[in-house]
C-alpha cells in the first residue's frame, strides 16, 4: 500500500495557525503584563527565533512525511503559506483586540510613542508630530495588516529558501 503525498498547502496551514497563536499568546501576555504599553521589546523577539524554528521544522516533517523527498519550491511554498498564513491569524486578532476587546488601546500606544519620542533630546515637538503621522498610518488597520502580511511572507520566503537549499532532495529516479 502507497502512502500519499502530502500537499503543501495543507500541511503548511496547520503550521501557520500553530504560529499565528503562538503570536497571540505573545500578544496577549504583554498586554496582560503591562508590557505593551511600556514599549517592551523582548517578547517580541521570543517570536522571532520561534519563526524561523516552525518553518523549519515543517518543512523536514514534510520531507520526512514525503519520503525524504523535498524541493526547493515545495520548502518556499511551504514557507510562504506559513508565514501568510500565521499573518492572517494575528491580523484577525488584531481586529477584535483593537475593535472589541480594547477599542482604546491603539490611542494609547500612540501616547507611548509620542512620549518616548519627547524623551528624546533631539526630537523637537514640531519634529515629532511629523514623525506621529507616518506612526499613526502604520498603525491603520489596512496598511498596518498589509505591511504585516508583506513582512512576513518575505521573512518566511527567506527562511524557507535557506530551509530548502540545507534539506532538499529530489527524487532522481523519476
């Protein structure tokens, strides 16, 4: 009896909603800890070493599960998929955070923004709302999703692309 290939759309979605979660439960710990609003950093890059680690890790089980056999497009769509698709679940989040949970926390955030930028000795007020108005259209729901769905699927473009030159193997019996 044949197994079945796995497909990569598939076995990447599953993948992807794991990460996506993993960015909500970050999400969701600095906002309880109060972390989000005093500007906190490091949760943040708990995700990116996680990132790179899923993707990686997807993409040998797919080759593990596809006969020890991957190429290289098969690891970047895997990828990709993952990363747009983990996207695509914290943007979700995002929304009903900021548009039911707590309609107030983006006005706030802005705040902070603004005052560490006062904070800054060379940053005059004049100087500062200027650079509050490329901040506010970062944090717009559209282009703030967008640009997080963008940043993404390149960061997972290029840790698959490195994934896959590191594991493929093609079949060379076909």
């Amino acid at each position: 009896m044949e197994t079945q290939k796995p497909t990569t759309g598939k076995f990447a979605m599953n993948y992807g909603i794991i990460l996506g979660v993993v960015m909500i439960l970050i999400s969701v710990i600095t906002y309880v800890t109060g972390m989000a609003l005093e500007g906190t950093q490091w949760p943040q890059y708990i995700y990116y070493i996680i990132f790179p680690v899923v993707i990686f890790y997807a993409i040998s089980q797919f080759k593990s599960r596809n006969a020890g056999l991957l190429s290289l497009g098969e690891a970047i769509k895997i990828g990709v998929i993952i990363a747009a698709i983990s996207a695509i679940v914290y943007i979700i989040y995002g929304f009903i955070f900021n548009y039911i949970i707590d309609p107030d926390f983006m006005n706030q955030m802005k705040e902070v923004v603004r005052d560490k930028m006062l904070e800054n000795p060379n940053m005059t007020p004049e100087l500062v709302d200027q650079q509050m108005v490329w901040v506010e259209k970062f944090m717009s729901p559209v282009l703030g999703s967008a640009f997080w769905i963008a940043a993404s699927m390149f960061f997972g473009l290029l840790w698959s692309l490195i994934a896959g030159l590191v594991m493929k193997k093609e079949n060379t019996h076909a």
